[in-house]
C-alpha cells in the first residue's frame, strides 16, 4: 500500500493546534476533511509534529498510505488547495518508503520565535510585542548556555508524557533583524512540551536584566519546571523545518528531497 508525506504550512491563530480536538477546530482535522472530499476516502493522519494552539509552520509534514499510486500530485495539490481554508496550504505531496514514518524518522526539528518591539499591525498574529529594552549579547550568551545541556526537564510542562527529558539541541541562536526585531532559532533531534517556549520565555529573563546568565544555568540545571517561564505568547512561534534523511524518498532524486 503506497504512502504519502504531504509537506504543508499553516498560520495556526485560528486553530487549536495540530491535532484533533473534541470540541475545537484544528490543523489535522481540516487536512483529513479536504482530502476526504478530493480523493472520497477516509483518511487519518499522522503528523511529525504536533503544533500547540496558535502556533504557525513554516514546514510540517503528515503521511497517509493509499490503495493506489497517485498519478498527478501537482493536480492533487492544486485541487486540496482550493479546497482548504486560506491559512493552511499544501506544499508537496511526496511518495516515500512504505514503512515510512513522519515522525518516528525525523532527524531533526527546526523552530523559530519571532519578537518585535515597536507597534506593528502586520506582525501580531505572527510575533510577539515586546516592547520593553533587551540586551540582545545577552540573550546570545544565554542561547549558547543552552548547547552545553541535554537534559531540559526544566522546560517540560507539567503532566508531559515521556520517557526521557533528554534532547540533542544542535542549533541554539539568537540574532537581530531590522526594525528592532529578534529571532531566535533552535533546533534539535526532538522537543518537549513547551519546551521552546520556555526556553524564550526564561531567556527573555536574562535579556531584561532580572536574572543573571549563572542563575539561568542554575535554572536548566534544577530540573524545576516552576522555576521557568513559559508566559511568552504562541504567535511568535513557528515549526519551521523537518529534516529526514534521503532513505525515507527512495523515488525520489537526492536533490529534490526536503532536507
């Protein structure tokens, strides 16, 4: 039976996060309606990350298995686009290996958080406003504390189901955009609940001056997720890449796999 990674981004504001909700709209809901109206079959998805409420992407991946090869994925992705809600679009559909799986074989994750400090109607459904003063050398400083770390229990939110807290970051960066804009960038083999947004929130601590880097290191290193900050708002965050090794796309070339 054929399998399908579908690639596709999304402004999540007006969803209550990636997976299927009882009583409230999401992401996966609106994909698996779509293709069940284009292709009349039932479908349930799998997603390679689960976005919280009000979080965007930039690059998110689900995967379906089929009874048949699709022949004309280009006409696929035109007709699921007109028939989805405006702020989530299909980028590719792309055949993978039949034990393929959008999760389980990611390498990596890829998050931004975008902030802001001067009024902008354009930027608040996808940044944060912040306008108060931040050291940006600092908030660097504290990224790169964060690369010397494996374990973040600290930045898991209560009640998070998993067996371990440890995480490979590989990536860990803050940098300063125009217009008085900072982004931060992390990336690793896998995230916890809330972890990024605990990881800015604390950050943003260090950059407004009300602790120093040493308790910030003092703070990764207590295992205490009371003693994070988890306050930043979702709209400032973003799933922006999902990286899987060449293994996954045997029909595909290696040049057009989304690395």
């Amino acid at each position: 039976m054929p399998r399908y990674f579908i690639e596709l981004s999304y402004k999540g504001t007006g969803y209550a996060g990636f997976q299927i909700q009882n009583n409230a709209n999401s992401i996966q809901a609106e994909v698996e309606k779509a293709l069940q109206v284009y292709y009349k079959n039932t479908f349930q998805l799998t997603g390679s990350s689960r976005t919280d409420a009000g979080v965007h992407a930039l690059q998110n991946f689900f995967h379906f298995d089929v009874l048949y090869s699709l022949d004309n994925t280009n006409k696929d992705i035109y007709h699921l686009n007109a028939i989805l809600p405006e702020d989530i679009v299909v980028k590719s559909i792309l055949q993978v290996a039949d034990d393929a799986h959008c999760r389980f074989d990611a390498q990596s994750r890829s998050y931004k958080y975008h902030i802001y400090q001067y009024k902008n109607p354009f930027l608040q459904h996808t940044a944060f406003y912040c306008p108060y003063p931040i050291d940006i050398p600092l908030l660097q400083q504290a990224a790169a504390e964060i690369m010397a770390h494996n374990n973040f229990t600290t930045f898991s939110k209560k009640h998070s189901q998993v067996k371990t807290f440890e995480c490979a970051i590989s990536e860990s960066r803050w940098e300063e955009l125009p217009g008085q804009q900072f982004l931060y960038t992390v990336t690793a083999n896998r995230f916890l609940r809330g972890m990024v947004k605990g990881l800015v929130g604390t950050m943003l601590l260090v950059g407004k001056g009300k602790i120093t880097l040493e308790q910030f290191k003092s703070i990764i290193q207590s295992y205490d997720n009371t003693r994070a900050d988890f306050s930043v708002p979702s709209q400032g965050l973003f799933l922006a890449r999902v990286k899987y090794p060449p293994s996954v796309f045997p029909y595909m070339a290696t040049s057009d796999v989304y690395l």
